[in-house]
C-alpha cells in the first residue's frame, strides 16, 4: 500500500515538473524571440496594427466608428489570448478597421468619355446607353449620382453585365458584382450577429472592403430570382440596402454601426420584371434590353468577339478569316437565340482549334511571324466556291506530321516534292481541284486559316437548329403563334386536330405542358371560335360534334401566358372550316370572351423572334401598336404589321386574304 502511494506521488511529481519545464521553456523562448526581434507580444501587435490601419483613415472616418473601435482595443487587451472572445474582438476589429471609410474614387461625369467607353465596350444598344448618358448628366448637374438604382432587364448574354461593368468603368468607380438568385437567407444581406461562431459581414461590407472605396458599383445579378426565406424576408433586407432613402445608416448586424451606402451606385439585373418584389421595383429605373437580331449579331461577332477572342487565343488577324458567309451560317444555323454568350462560346471553339492547327504545323507566334499572306481577295458569298478552298490550304512545307484527328473531315493529302511533304488540308468539296492548288499553295506558305461555311461544320459540329419553323407552310390546324420568355422571344406552333366525331361530342383536351392561364385561354379560344364559326358558316356544326386535341410543340417545354389566345382560335377556325391559316403569318394577343384582343408583353423580342423565322406578316394588338412603333428600324424593316382590335379583323387576315388572292 505504501508502495503504491509512493508510485503515485512519483508520477505526479514527474508530471507537474514536466509541464512546469515545458512552460518554463516557452517563456524563455518567447523572451529570446522577443529580444531578437523575431515577434513582439501577440497583444500589442495586432493593437498596433489596428491602430496603424484606422489612423490612415481617421480625419475621414465617422466618430462613432472611431469610438467602438477605440473601446474595441481596450477591451482586447484585457481578453485572454486563446479566449474564445478574444479571437471574436479580433475578428470584429479586423473588419472595422479595414472597410474605407470616407475613401472615394474620383467620380468622372464626363459624358463624352462615358459616351466613347460605352461604344467601345458595346455595339448597338443605342437607347441603353441614351439612358445611361442621361443618368450621367443628371448626375454632373447634381455633383453626384446617388438616389437611383438602375436596372437592366432582358434575356441571358443580351450584355446586361457588361454593360453593368462598363459604367463602373465610364463613371471611374470600382466594380463589385454578387448574385442574389436563390438567395434565401437574410444574412448574406445584413450579416450574421458576432455572437454566432462563424459570423461573417453581409455581402455589402464584403464589397467595400475587397473595392476598398465608398463608392463602388454594385452590380446585384438576378434580382428577380431572389428567393423566399424561412426566418425574415429577404426582398426587405435588401430593400434596405438599396432604398436611397434608407441606405445612408445601412446596419449591418455583424458590424453594428451604420454605413453609409448611399455614395453607392447599384445596378440590377433581371431577365424578366414581373417576379421583381413590388417595393423594389418601385425604386428602380427599368431599361430593358430585347436582344439582338441577325443584323447586329453579325456586328458584335465582327467587332467585338471575334477581336476579344483572337487576343486571348493569341492568334495574328493575319492568320486567321472567317467569312461573312461563315458568321451568317454561325448565326442562323447555331446561335439564334436572343443573346450573344452562345455566339462567343462558339466562336472561341473556332478560335481554339484554329490555335491548335497552327501551332501542329509549328507556327509560333513569339518570335515575329513574317509570313506575308496572299490570298485571292474574291469574297465569297455562296460559300464553298473553288476558289475558297484554295486559300484555305494550310501549307507548310516544314511540317511533316499530318494533322489529323482533331479536324476529321479535312482530308490530308501527302504530295512528294522534291525534298519536302506538303500537307494540303482541304474541304470535302475542296479535293477534287487539290492537284491545281497544290504548286500555287506550297510556295506561298501560308499559315492562315480560312473558315467558310462549308467548313464550319469542322469547327463547331452539325448546326443545332435545323430551322425553327417545323411546316414550310402551315396545314390545316396549325398556325404560327409568337411566344416570349425570359430567354427572349421565339415562335411557337399551335396544332389542332380532331380526335373523334359524332353527335354532341364536342369537347377538347390540350397537351404540351401549358400553364394553367394558357389552359383556361384555351377553354376560352373554343368558346370563341365556336361563335365566330356560328356567326360566319352558321350550318358549320364542327365544334358542337367534334372532340379537338389542341397541342403546343415542343412538348417538353412549360408555358404559360395569355398571348396565345388569338393563335389558338385561328388554329380551330382553320381545323373547322377546313382552311390553312394564310402563309408566313404570325400573330399574338390575348383575347377576351367576346373575341376583344388585349395587349401583350415583349413587342421586341417578339418581332425579333418573328424576323429570325423569316415571317413576314405579324398581328399585334392594337394597343401595341405604341411599343412597336417606338422600336428601332433594323428591327421593324421588312415587316408587315396589322394591329387589331377584335378577332374578327385577324379572321380578315387569316382566311379571308387567301380566299381572294388566290
Ligand atoms: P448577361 O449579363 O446579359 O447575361 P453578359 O453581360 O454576360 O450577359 O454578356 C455576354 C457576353 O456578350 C459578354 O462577353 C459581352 O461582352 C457580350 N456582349 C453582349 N452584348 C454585346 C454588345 N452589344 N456588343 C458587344 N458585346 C456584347
């Protein structure tokens, strides 16, 4: 027993001198480091450098920050180093400390600069940037360009962002962007109290402090996707934020002072503006942006993507051309929806495998390239011509290695000549006049690239959209309609046929995932075709004896809205009378149960949509007949337009111009 109490004695003894050794050890080598300089106290030095950071700032610096960090450092100095709090209080002066308080970039009100950046960052949008140099104005009459939230609203890629990006750029303010799609919870907005482990700042303070000015550019994507939250509203939150009148003592929960906010220029975006929480919407300046027609695609292909991509891929413009014809096939065949993202990814695939062609037949671009390029200048516009394929040799007679496998369908053909091999790379079309080319090209040694469109297909794959329009003319029961959705517009079908016949067996049944406003507007076409049918072939017994099918291809795809209605009830009267509905005609507008026709949304895009499936003759609703009217003229040229009132001037329209004219 006695042992035993001995043993243990002896083993707390060692312990307690071992740890009394090890603390004794720290401390000496703490004393040494500090005597060497190696490290001050940990207290002090993060005091000092708080210290440091906020005087820089302080002539600028509001009092009452001044104030919660001064008690702030006290009460570091009193915490216990490896606390818990301590590392809180660090945490929280780290914060206040850094954001730039009082710190303003110079704001440049002038409007022609502004003008310059705009155009040199984006084609066209001319109204846009009307709007923005307007806002610009305003602002160096008043000194300063508070008070508004912008918000740009149009489909994806149609430059919402970039354009947000270069009006930081005009007005010389930093650029912060975040997205708010899904955002459910209040926190990233205010910030999470510091009493919660992990609390961090909301997105706003994180902003200042990666700007490092008061008054950046505040781009908030996707505001209309902002989500619904469980604890707190999340659209309120951030009506807080934005609100002019609000924002001058924002109050963010981690910071717990209030910042001032209002130097802050927020820009919004949006696809559509109708999920927009009301009291948000109040305060913003909407400029909606439609989307491009083929038109200007082709400029901002020219101009802009295709000179951004060629400096990224690192390829010369002479080495490279892509024909009209080839951008005009890129256009129409793979890239036609509203927005530009898809045409630049496209063209960056070009570029890319035109970078990897050149560099196989060991083009380098670092020294200087003297490679004179001398091409026939016959500008193809039929594409494909023999004298295209000429050009687009690629020889070098350096080179041996042929260049397969990357470009399947460009035939290699070995050619021996006196000590070297010329690898002749040829389009399909291109090969049975490669013997005449051959001499010509190895001379010459051209190291370009020519795309047309008979060889875009090698660059990009089989083109996605064959064509848009299913019916060349559309049958009995099918009529174009014009649909418009947050991707922009685009051209529907509506098919009719009949299921079965027979006494009182009047009755319909839809498909192709409508939407329940889309459903009820069908009840309500048959409803009204039937009168229209009384009232015109009033022995016509069709809809009173006849189950209909109505369908709105493509099937997989949702819709809802009211603006088909018009199109539905064509389609019916055309199914019952027996008569297709007049050629390369499209149409849109709600209708009321007595055949009244009631304005619709997205005019623009619609048209654009209608010009890109080459219609040549569109309804409208005569109320809006103003929003039509106020669009560009590249967008309007070529179209035939007729607003109407009732359904009956769109019945005129349809079937009766046919009848007569044939
Ligand atoms: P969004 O935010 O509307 O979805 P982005 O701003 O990201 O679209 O634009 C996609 C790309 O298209 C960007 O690279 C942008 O530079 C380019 N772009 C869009 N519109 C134009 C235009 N009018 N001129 C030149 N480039 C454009």
């Amino acid at each position: 027993k006695l042992q035993l109490q001995q043993a243990i004695a002896k083993a707390i003894e060692e312990k307690i001198s071992g740890d009394q050794r090890r603390y004794l050890l720290n401390e000496q080598l703490k004393a040494i480091k500090k005597e060497l300089g190696l490290e001050t106290d940990d207290k002090t030095a993060l005091s000092e450098k708080f210290r440091e950071r906020i005087e820089a700032k302080k002539d600028k610096c509001p009092p009452h920050v001044l104030q919660v960090i001064e008690e702030e450092l006290t009460k570091l100095q009193l915490l216990e180093a490896s606390s818990s709090e301590f590392n809180v209080t660090r945490n929280y002066l780290d914060w206040l400390t850094v954001l730039p308080w009082g710190n303003y970039s110079n704001e440049n009100f002038d409007v022609h600069h502004a003008q310059q950046i705009l155009d040199e960052d984006h084609y066209g949008l001319s109204d846009v940037k009307e709007r923005i140099l307007e806002f610009i104005a305003v602002g160096k009459l008043r000194g300063t360009s508070q008070g508004k939230i912008i918000c740009l609203s149009g489909p994806p890629g149609v430059g919402k962002t970039s354009i947000g990006r270069s009006i930081a750029r005009a007005l010389n303010r930093q650029f912060y962007r975040f997205s708010v799609g899904g955002l459910a919870d209040v926190a990233e907005i205010k910030g999470h109290r510091r009493t919660y482990v992990g609390a961090m700042p909301g997105k706003m303070v994180q902003c200042l402090k990666s700007v490092g000015t008061a008054n950046p550019l505040v781009l908030i994507d996707e505001i209309d996707k902002l989500g619904r939250g469980h604890s707190g509203d999340p659209a309120s939150a951030l009506l807080e934020l934005l609100d002019p009148e609000q924002n001058i003592n924002f109050l963010d929960h981690y910071l717990d002072v209030p910042i001032d906010l209002s130097k802050v220029l927020f820009v919004c975006t949006a696809n559509v503006i109708d999920t927009i929480p009301n009291p948000l919407l109040d305060r913003m300046e909407i400029i909606s942006i439609a989307g491009y027609i083929t038109d200007e695609k082709m400029h901002i292909a020219r101009d802009y993507l295709e000179k951004n991509t060629r400096e990224a891929c690192g390829i010369k413009p002479e080495q490279v051309e892509v024909t009209d014809a080839a951008l005009l096939a890129l256009i129409e065949n793979y890239c036609r929806e509203a927005g530009v993202r898809n045409l630049q990814k496209q063209i960056e695939k070009i570029y890319r495998k035109i970078a990897l062609q050149l560099v196989r037949q060991g083009v380098s671009n670092e020294p200087a390239l003297e490679a004179v390029i001398v091409t026939p200048s016959v500008e193809p516009t039929d594409g494909g011509s023999a004298t295209i394929v000429k050009d687009e040799k690629l020889n070098d007679p350096a080179v041996k290695d042929p260049e397969e496998a990357k470009e399947p369908s460009l035939k290699e053909t070995l050619v021996t000549e006196p000590a070297l091999s010329t690898d002749t790379l040829s389009t399909p079309e291109g090969n049975k006049d490669t013997d005449g080319v051959k001499e010509e090209a190895a001379d010459k040694a051209v190291k370009k690239v020519l795309i047309d469109s008979s060889n875009l297909d090698d660059f990009v794959g089989k083109p996605v959209f064959h064509a848009e329009r299913i019916y060349e003319q559309t049958p009995v029961g099918v009529v174009m309609g014009l649909a418009w959705t947050s991707m922009g517009g685009s051209t529907l079908y509506i098919e009719t046929t009949k299921v079965e016949e027979g006494e009182g067996k009047g009755a319909l049944v839809m498909t192709g995932q409508l939407g329940d406003v889309m459903k009820e507007s069908a009840q309500i076409a048959h409803t009204v075709s039937r009168a229209i049918l009384r009232d015109k072939e009033p022995d016509n017994k069709f809809f009173a004896d006849s189950k209909l099918h109505l369908h709105v291809p493509a099937g997989a795809t949702p819709k809802d809205g009211p603006s088909a209605g018009c199109t539905m009830i064509t389609s019916m009267l055309s199914l019952a009378m027996g008569k297709p509905a007049r050629k390369d005609l499209a149409m849109t507008g709600e209708v009321t149960l007595t055949g009244r026709i009631l304005p619709i949304g997205g005019v623009k895009e619609k048209a654009i949509a209608a010009r890109r499936s080459s219609i040549k003759t569109i309804i409208f609703p005569a109320a809006n007949k103003r929003d039509f009217d106020e669009l560009a003229d590249n967008v309007k040229e070529g179209l035939e337009v007729h607003f109407v009132d009732t359904y009956s001037e769109i019945y005129k329209l349809a079937f009766q111009n046919e009848t007569e004219t044939s």
